[in-house]
C-alpha cells in the first residue's frame, strides 16, 4: 500500500528569516534555499514583497529570487500584502503568492495596519490579478488558536475568514497559530469548524512552537485529515508584530513525526540536517558581526 503522503511547506526563508534582528545576506538565503531543494523540499516560501519599512528583513526579496535554482514540479511562493505586491512578485516570477488575513482585528491592525474586512477588499483586486496571471494564489489566517492581543478567538471567527479567502480564489488556506498557544482539543475544533466550509484538502497548519505543543496540534490535525503542513528549518521563525512569537515547528521534527507515523513527505533528514547546520552557521556568524560573504554559498 502507498503511504499517505503530507506534504510540507517550507517557510524558513520566510517565516524563519523575517523576524532576525540582523540583516541575514542574500548569500546565506540563497544557498539555505539550495540546500532545502536539495533535500527534498519543493514548496518554499522564500520571501514576502511587503513594505520595507514595516519588514526590512524581506527587502531582498527580488535579489533572492534573481538566484534560486529551477524548482520544476514545486513551487517558490511569496507573500503580497497588496497589488503593489502582487506586481512585484510576478515581476520576480513567483510561482505562487499568499495573502495574509487574521482571524483576530486586532493583529490585523497590527500586522498589516487595516480591519479584516479591508483586508479582504484589499486582497481581492490581489486574487483577481493572480487568477488573470494564472499564478497560484495562497492564503493565511492569522491567530487561529489565539491573539497576542486579543486573547482567545472563536473557532467560527477563524472559519468566516478561510471561507472569504478560498471564495476569493486560494487553493489552500493555511491556519496560523501565530503564537503558538493552542492545545490538541482546541486545534481539534477550529479545524472541525473551517471544514464545515473549506474542503479539508484545501487546509494547511501553520504552528509556531512557542509552549512546545506543535506537534501535538499538528498529530491532531492530521487525524481529521489534515494533509499539508507549514514548518521551518531549525524551528526558524517568528513574526515582527506578534510579541511572544519564536520559531515555527522545526520542519526536521515535523519530518521526523510524520515518517514515524507512516506518511510519506519525500524529504531527506540527512539533507535536511545539512540545511539546518548550515542555516544556524550563518546566523551565529551574522549576529556575531562576522563576515560571511566568504560563508561556504
Ligand atoms: P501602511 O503603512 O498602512 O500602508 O502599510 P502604506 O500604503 O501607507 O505603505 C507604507 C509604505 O510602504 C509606503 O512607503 C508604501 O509605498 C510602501 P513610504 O511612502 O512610507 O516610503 N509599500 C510597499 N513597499 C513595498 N512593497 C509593498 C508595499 N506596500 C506599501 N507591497 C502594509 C500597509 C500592508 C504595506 C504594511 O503593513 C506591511 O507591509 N505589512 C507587512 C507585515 C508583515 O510582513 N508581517 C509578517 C508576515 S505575516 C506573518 O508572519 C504571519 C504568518 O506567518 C502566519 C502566522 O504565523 O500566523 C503568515
Ligand atoms: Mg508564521
């Protein structure tokens, strides 16, 4: 019998990369992003076209992609707050684009600066431009599982804004817990409850592991039949304007996990391993203050 097969989105070059306190050089992104192709990795989330003002870590963004190897068969994807996003991205030639909406109006406010349902006006001119380019269009929601602001947010909450998304055009919508503070009951019932309106095929998991249960949630998702799932090399990660939000789960352990498990994720621990020592290397160095523009690329 043919195992299940999960697959993993990769966002450390992203996700992992966006909230360093030290500009991390195009080089070490670069060959990170080589280095989780070559493990097996095929859909990488490799940068975001937001503002450089509000995520200065990203504004390489363009430079990065100039370099990336051909991905045939996977996808890089970037996030677009916006149509001046959007262009940009498709400019670069991203293979996909997402667009990031929160469950909780306060993120909202804090992360892109404007309401959830100006989020969703704004995203739709987004989706139309994408579906006209015939570029893959993704989305987020943000705080699934609870707000660094708000606090606690309703399964429905969570549910309304992964139905505009999907009705606006994204093939997969994936629930951030942005903090990392859900439990397995709790991951259990927003799932339950974007299911009710989204094909469950179509949902992703996106956990940072701040308390250490991601992997937990994530065993719990995949029981409702879960079958994609966000991770990060070296448990990279955060988001700028969510206090108290450190790595997202280490795709290494996600990996891990799951061929325990008996799932199929076509990826190379060993590769893998290398991508993450190389990964960790370079940060040490750069926040070190150390020249890396001869760090092995
Ligand atoms: P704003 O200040 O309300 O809007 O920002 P604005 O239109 O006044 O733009 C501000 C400045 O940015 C202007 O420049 C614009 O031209 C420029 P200035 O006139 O001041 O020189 N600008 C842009 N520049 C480049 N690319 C663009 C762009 N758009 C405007 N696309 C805005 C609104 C949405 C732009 C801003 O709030 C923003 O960029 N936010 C992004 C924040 C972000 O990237 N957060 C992290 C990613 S989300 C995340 O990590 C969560 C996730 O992982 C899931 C989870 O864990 O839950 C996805
Ligand atoms: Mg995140």
């Amino acid at each position: 019998m043919t195992a299940r097969r999960v697959r993993i989105v990769e966002v450390g070059p992203r996700d992992g990369l966006q909230n360093e306190p030290v500009a991390v050089p195009t080089d070490v992104k670069v060959g990170l992003i080589e280095r989780l192709l070559a493990a097996g990795l095929t859909s990488i989330e490799v940068g975001s076209f937001v503002s450089p003002a509000w995520v200065p870590q990203m504004a390489d963004t363009p430079a990065v992609m100039a370099r990336l190897p051909p991905n045939p068969g996977g996808r890089y994807s970037v996030l677009v707050p916006n149509l001046r996003g959007f262009e940009a991205a498709r400019a670069a030639g991203a293979g996909e684009v997402a667009i990031f909406a929160s469950a909780s109006e306060a993120f909202s406010r804090a992360n892109i600066n404007c309401s959830i349902a100006e989020s969703l006006d704004r995203f739709a001119p987004v989706a139309e431009a994408a579906r006209a380019a015939a570029i893959p269009l993704r989305g987020y929601v943000s705080c699934v599982l609870g707000c660094p602001y708000e606090g606690m947010v309703m399964p429905q909450a969570v549910a309304e804004v992964a139905r505009r998304l999907v009705a606006l055009g994204c093939h997969e919508v994936s629930l951030g817990d942005t903090i990392g503070v859900g439990t397995p009951d709790q991951a259990r019932a927003c799932i339950a409850a974007v299911a009710a309106v989204v094909p469950v095929e179509r949902i992703a998991l996106h956990c940072h592991d701040t308390q250490g249960r991601a992997l937990d949630n994530i065993r719990a998702c995949l029981d409702l039949g879960v079958g994609v799932v966000d991770a990060a090399v070296a448990g990279l990660g955060g988001c700028p304007y969510a206090p108290g939000a450190p790595g997202n789960v280490a795709t290494e352990a996600v990996a891990a996990m799951l061929d325990a498990a008996g799932l199929a994720t076509g990826v190379d621990p060993a590769r893998l391993a290398e991508a993450g020592a190389f990964v960790t290397g370079a940060l040490a160095r750069v926040r070190a203050g150390a020249d890396v523009s001869a760090f092995p690329g």
